[in-house]
C-alpha cells in the first residue's frame, strides 16, 4: 500500500512542481517586458532610483538634456498674473525661481539653456535664471520629431536645458518608448542622457517642481 500510495501520488506533486515552473516563467517574462517597454520615467526624487539612473555621472560630464515645463499659464488660472494672459502666473514664477536655484545647485557652468518662443516659456525662463533664453521653434513645434531634435541639438560635454511644453514631453517619450505616464505638471522636469560618442538618448526619469530638495539631497549625499 505505501508503494502505490506514492506512485498515485506523484503526478500530483509533478503537475503541481509544472505549475510553479510555468507560473515562474510567466513572472520573469512580465519583468523583462516591463523591462524593455516600461510604463513610466521613473520618479528621481526617490534616492534608489536616482542613483541607479545615472544621473549624478551623467550631469557631470555634461551628457544630459533636462526639459522643464513651463509655469502655471496665466489663462487657465485664477491666480494674480504678471502680465498678459500669454504668460505665467505670480505663483509660477516663484516656483520657476525654486526650479531654477535647483539647477543651479546641480552645476549650471557649462550648461546650454533654450526656451519655446512662447511668453509663459520665456517668462519662465527669465525667472529661472534671471536672463533671456534662446528662443527655438522647435521646443514649440515638437509632436513628430522632439527626441530627435533634442538629440541633434546637444553640445557634446554640455549639459542642456529646455524650457517646453507638456505636449512636447510627451512627445519625447512616447518617442523614447516610454508609456503610461500622467502627464508632466507645472514646471515639471525630465531628465534625458546623451551618448556623446553615438548620440543615443536615454530616458533618466522625471521630478516634479516641488521635489527638487529630495532629488538636491541624494544628488549630494
């Protein structure tokens, strides 16, 4: 009896060992999907995730492109305006300045800085950095060929900053695969990386306005 107990018994435990096995290899398939197509730029106010995207020895050596949305508009607001209905609100141009000093703080000596021609970008801009950018109609015209424009326009060992729009960075990553994501917010930033030998970009993640301390923290640390 204990012998035809076992042998009645065993295909159980091997289908049940089968099931593990497939339901093992459908996880890791799930993973390396996730992988290849991920859902999201990651958050890089979260210090793991920061420090695993590189972008510490990426701004150094002057390899990334940094798109930062303009402030508040003044039009879809009932907040004070500085001025025309164009522009940006009182209240975004302090957290442009708060983006602005974040920047700063990463190592703004060799950086490039560009804006859209139009005034909420430009007036972000101003309050970034307290001068005038660079207008270029391509940060302004961007649905189709965003990725690609950044890439061209980037100095090799110059890091690069554009002041954009939310249209255009989503444009970049659905362009750079990246999918699923909210949407950036007032003032937001996403990080790309630029191989100065081949010019292939790389999404670093993304920050929102208020977060700045958090990312300065683990830059730092």
């Amino acid at each position: 009896m204990p012998v035809r107990s076992a042998v009645q018994t065993l295909p159980l435990r091997w289908f049940t060992l089968r099931r593990r096995v497939i339901a093992t290899g459908l996880v890791a398939a799930a993973v390396a999907a996730w992988a290849l197509h991920p859902t999201g730029a990651v958050d890089l106010a979260d210090g793991k995730a920061m420090r695993h995207s590189g972008l510490k020895a990426a701004w150094q050596a002057g390899n990334v492109a940094v798109l930062v949305r303009h402030g508040e508009r003044c039009d879809r607001s009932n907040n004070a305006c500085l001025g025309d209905a164009d522009g940006i609100t009182l209240a975004g141009s302090r957290v442009a300045s708060n983006v602005g000093d974040g920047l700063q703080a990463l190592g703004m000596g060799n950086a490039q800085v560009l804006t859209s021609p139009l005034t909420r970008t430009q007036q972000t801009a101003m309050f970034m950095f307290g001068a005038a950018a660079t207008p270029q109609d391509w940060l302004m015209n961007c649905r189709k060929t965003m990725l690609k424009d950044v890439v061209a326009h980037k100095q090799p060992g110059h890091n690069m900053v554009l002041v954009t729009h939310s249209e255009c960075m989503n444009a970049l990553e659905q362009q750079a695969g990246i999918h699923g994501s909210d949407g950036p917010g007032y003032a937001s930033a996403l990080f790309v990386s630029i191989d100065p030998v081949t010019g292939t970009p790389k999404v670093l993640g993304d920050l929102n306005a208020s977060e700045w301390p958090r990312l300065l923290r683990h830059f730092k640390g």
